[in-house]
C-alpha cells in the first residue's frame, strides 16, 4: 500500500506541474502533457524568465527561487 500511496503522490505532483505550465504558458493541459520532459523543462525555464522580465519591468523585485 506505501507505494500505491507514493505513486498517487507523485502522479497528483506532476498532474500539477502540468497545469501550472498550461496556466502559465497559455498552452492547452493537452500540449503540455504530450511533451517530452526536457520539452517540458525547457517551457518552465522560459516561462520562468519570461516572468522574471515582466516583473523587473514592472519594478517588482523578487528573491530568487520564489516561484516554480
């Protein structure tokens, strides 16, 4: 039972980490879950940086790793 509970945790994680890219990106849940991982961790670096300079032009000030 520990690893059917483990497996739930990590599927509810990455069902998340999926959302949060499809929110974030403007992308559909259905193109961000047919990629690749590194597709995948490619589209949070950029997202990533694209929030950072949105910010920095806005004048909001962020401590590194805040988000994502």
């Amino acid at each position: 039972m520990k690893y059917v509970d483990e497996y739930k945790v990590e599927a509810r994680s990455l069902i998340k980490d999926v959302q949060q890219l499809a929110v974030y990106s403007g992308l559909s849940y259905n193109e961000v879950i047919n990629m690749s991982l590194e597709e995948r961790q490619i589209l949070a670096e950029v997202v990533k940086d694209k929030i950072d300079l949105d910010m920095k032009l806005a004048g909001i000030k962020v401590k590194k790793d805040t988000y994502m």
